[in-house]
C-alpha cells in the first residue's frame, strides 16, 4: 500500500475525539486511522487492527489530506433506509406475499415500490431490517390438508401423547425408510468443491422402525427385502413383547401394507391401537426425523466402497440411539410439531 503524505495533524483534537462517547464509532476508526499513520504504523496493519479494507485506509488518508478533520467528522454514510423508510410496510407486505430469491430481485422490487434505486447490497440491509431471512425452501405434499391436520392433531393425537406423559399409554410413531446404497450430498464448508465417489444405487437396505414418545425406545426391523404387511406384523409383535401389560397406539401413515385387513386384524387381537394419519402429513410423523438424522449423521458425503460397510453403518449408528445416542432421539422426538397455515379461501 502507497504511504500517502498527509498534513500535521492536532494530536490533542483528535484524542479527544476519540474519547467523546457522543462521536459514532466510524468516525473514530477514522481518527484512530490518521493518528496511527502519524505513528508511523504501516497501513496494511492499520487495516488488519481497524478490521477495514486497505482501500478503506487510504480513502481515510485522502478525506483527511484533502478536507482536515471537517471533512473526517462530517457523516457522509449513505444509508438508504431514510429515503426507503415511507414505504416500509409496503415492502414488507409484498416481500411477505410474494417471495424473492435474490438480493436483485429485492432491489427491483423496492424500486417498483419506492421508485427509489438500491444496490444489492443495499437491498440486503432493507431486507434484514424487515426481518427477512434468507432460508431453504421445504417442500409439503400438494394434497395436503392443513385444516385436516390441526383437527387431528387436537382431537386424536395431542390427547394420547398427554396420557403417555403421565404413564397412562404408550405411543409409538412407526414408518419405513429405505437407504439407498448411493450418493447422498450435502452442503459443507471447505477450501474447495469436494467430489464424493458414489456407487450405482441399486441396493436398498430397509428399515421399518418405530419411536415412542415418553421414554425415547426406538424398535426396529431391517431387511433387504420388501417391507410388506407381514413385516408390519412382526414389528407390531416385537413392541407387544416389550411393553404387553400397558395400553399401546402406534401412529402410521396411510401405506397400503400398514393400511390393510391383515394389519388391522393382527394389531386387534393384541389389544394395539392402530391411529392413521391424515394423508400426506408426513409432518405428523415423528420418525420422520429419526430416518433424517441417520441420513446427516451416517451417510451425507460418506462413500461405501460396498454394501456391506453401507450396511453396517447404517446398523452401527441405529443401534447407537438406544445407547449412546439416545439423547439425540430425546431432542427430536417432541410434541412440537410441523403445521401449516390454512389457505385463505
């Protein structure tokens, strides 16, 4: 970085300065600057303690050779919200309705508003000051009914995970996931763009599963075969063994080998109540986010040379959430849950 020559400064105005709690604290970094300079301090490292650009440094340098302290004490910080600020609620309401996907967009909507042309950088801060995140989209089944699902949710399922709470019931969240023996990618930080080996998908190691809410006990049957109505049976019989002297419900979706006679019959004569969701409520579902945390903590940008290990893995880490890792299961099996606004008719 050029050393630029500046004019002597007033030590004892600008330590002053520096001290005032009424002077904001860009124009201190501004007098901290020049009087470092005087020091003889190189710029580069008056940036690096500032935290600034270089560039930032030298324009202090210039403002300050060219204008003296009038210049630095003047606030020439162009801040875009007092002229956006009339039509804030505006934005809001049309960013809340209609959605963008980039600070670009942002920007072309605030100036379809306001009339008023901001950088994208600009049009972040207005949005940030609004309250906007800029999150992941998540997807929802199409034929999903929201009002469907607060009512079961109030009338069926929130009365029965209450008797489990007080040790009047069990109620177990059952569902099958199926992992393929393939690439499953995911964001993560590094130097560079990492490629992950995969294998061509073709095996899938199933797993029919089982939660329950009070105690955490996550059951299970794995197969590389189909999971049918008599798998369905026999994990039904399994949690029957464990828990036989207390009333149970196991919450399932509405697949045809967990919705069907033999199921029905089979859950009867064991004294098991069978609750089905609502369809497409996969929110409702609380293995849903067992099945997802098997697929970040074993599998995302993990490469399995062959089935086997893909397996074992996957066999290792289940296993592990009725040892070790149970407090994981305590932490995502909860009451709170997924619900969607009610479509305005």
């Amino acid at each position: 970085m050029i050393r630029l020559t500046i004019p002597e400064i007033d030590k004892e105005a600008i330590s002053e300065a520096i001290d005032d709690p009424s002077i904001d604290e860009r124009t201190k970094k501004k007098l901290m600057a020049i009087r470092m300079h005087e020091l003889n301090v190189p710029s580069g490292n008056i940036a690096k303690f500032l935290n600034v650009s270089d560039d930032t440094i030298t324009n202090y340098f210039k403002l300050y050779r060219d204008e003296g302290l009038k210049g630095v004490f003047e606030n020439r910080y162009y801040q875009p919200a007092s002229q956006v600020e009339p039509f804030m609620d505006e934005i809001r309401q049309s960013l809340n309705d209609h959605p963008v996907s980039s600070a670009k967009e942002g920007a072309q909507r605030i100036e379809e508003l306001s009339k008023i042309r901001l950088s994208e950088s600009q049009a972040c801060r207005i949005m940030k000051k609004l309250g906007l995140k800029y999150r992941k989209t998540a997807g929802i089944p199409g034929k999903a009914d929201p009002q469907l699902q607060l009512d079961f949710l109030a009338s069926e399922l929130l009365p029965r995970l209450e008797e489990a709470q007080k040790g009047e019931r069990r109620v177990f969240f059952l569902d099958a996931a199926h992992f393929v023996h393939g690439a499953f990618l995911g964001m993560i930080w590094c130097l560079q763009r990492l490629f992950i080996p995969t294998s061509s998908g073709r095996k899938r190691y199933n797993v029919l599963g089982a939660v329950e809410t009070r105690d955490h006990d996550l059951i299970t049957i794995r197969t590389t075969e189909n999971i049918n109505a008599e798998t369905i049976c026999q994990l039904t019989e399994l949690i029957h063994k464990k828990y036989s002297e207390e009333r149970i419900t196991l919450v399932m979706d509405n697949a045809r080998y967990q919705h069907n006679k033999k199921v029905a019959e089979f859950a009867g004569s064991l004294g098991i109540e069978l609750l089905f969701l609502p369809t497409y409520s996969p929110n409702l579902n609380l293995i849903e986010r067992v099945w997802k945390l098997v697929k970040n903590k074993c599998m995302r940008n993990q490469y399995f040379e062959d089935f086997n290990k893909f397996r074992g893995a996957i066999d290792s880490f289940v296993n592990s959430l009725n040892g070790s890792n149970k407090h994981l299961l305590k932490s995502l099996v909860t009451e709170n849950f997924q619900t969607f606004p009610i479509p305005k008719t």
